[in-house]
C-alpha cells in the first residue's frame, strides 16, 4: 500500500511526474500493469487542476501591480511573436509530442501551462496532454522494463 502512494505521490509533483512515479513503481517491484496504469491516472489528473489554477490564480494575481506589468509587458509580448504560429492543424499533435517526450521540463504541467498561455481549446488539449502522458508511460515503462533486463 505504500508503494502505491509513493507512485501517485511522485506522479501528482510537479518536478517528477509519470516518469518518477512510474519508474519508482517498477524498480519496487510494482507488476508493470498496475505502475502503469497508476502513474498514467495520478498524472493525468493534474490537467484540470494545473487549468483550474491558472484560469483563476492568474486573474487575482493581475491585481498585483508588478505581476500585471510583467505579465503584460513582457509575457503577452512573446505570446504574441508566437502565436502567429498557433491555429495551425499541428498544434496539438505538437502539444501531445512535447509531452510524451520523457525528458524534464515536458510534463503534464508544462503542456498544461503551454496550452493555457496560447490558449488552446480546453477539450483539444486535455486530449493532447493525456495522449502524451500515456505515451510518456508507455516510454518509460519499455525503458524500465529494458533497463531491468539488462541487470
């Protein structure tokens, strides 16, 4: 039972995500399926509430005076130079590739944020960021499994 909340521990935190969630399940001794599984729901779940934050911590955040000019100064500066790229028919197949890319700083969270920022349709993206998160599982779980045949 331990384990099991260590695994969804790890997937829930921002800096580990699925793959120490799932990596962690598998190097106790977790059967495949259920790490699997377990670390694909745990980090699946934190979409709507990273969306449900940023919808809503941003807008008392802008009552903040510093925040505001940061934020309109030089965020929506960039956001603008980047979107001309957005409203392609690749954006979310991008958003899916950035996070099923099983390296740091390509997670749930930051997909989530990357479709917040360019305001990406709510429906499309949770697709894209859950289709990632599971092909990041399937990823690290062939590496782990790999990895513990080799020892």
């Amino acid at each position: 039972m331990y384990e099991i909340l260590k695994t969804i521990l790890l997937s829930l935190l921002p800096i580990s995500e699925l793959r120490g969630g799932l990596a962690y399940a598998i190097a106790v001794g977790m059967p495949v399926a259920s790490a699997f599984i377990i670390s694909v729901i745990s980090n699946v779940l934190v979409i709507p509430v990273v969306f449900f934050f940023l919808d809503y911590l941003h807008k008392h955040f802008l009552k903040i005076k510093f925040y505001e000019n940061l934020f309109h100064r030089h965020i929506e500066r960039s956001r603008k130079k980047i979107e001309k790229h957005i409203g392609t028919k690749w954006e979310y197949i991008f958003l899916w590739l950035f996070v099923a890319i099983p390296l740091p700083m390509t997670g749930a969270y930051t997909g989530t944020l990357l479709a917040w920022f360019f305001r990406l349709d709510r429906k499309k993206s949770y697709l894209a960021l859950a289709l990632g998160v599971v092909t990041a599982g399937i990823i690290v779980t062939l590496f782990m499994i790999g990895l513990l045949n080799v020892f």
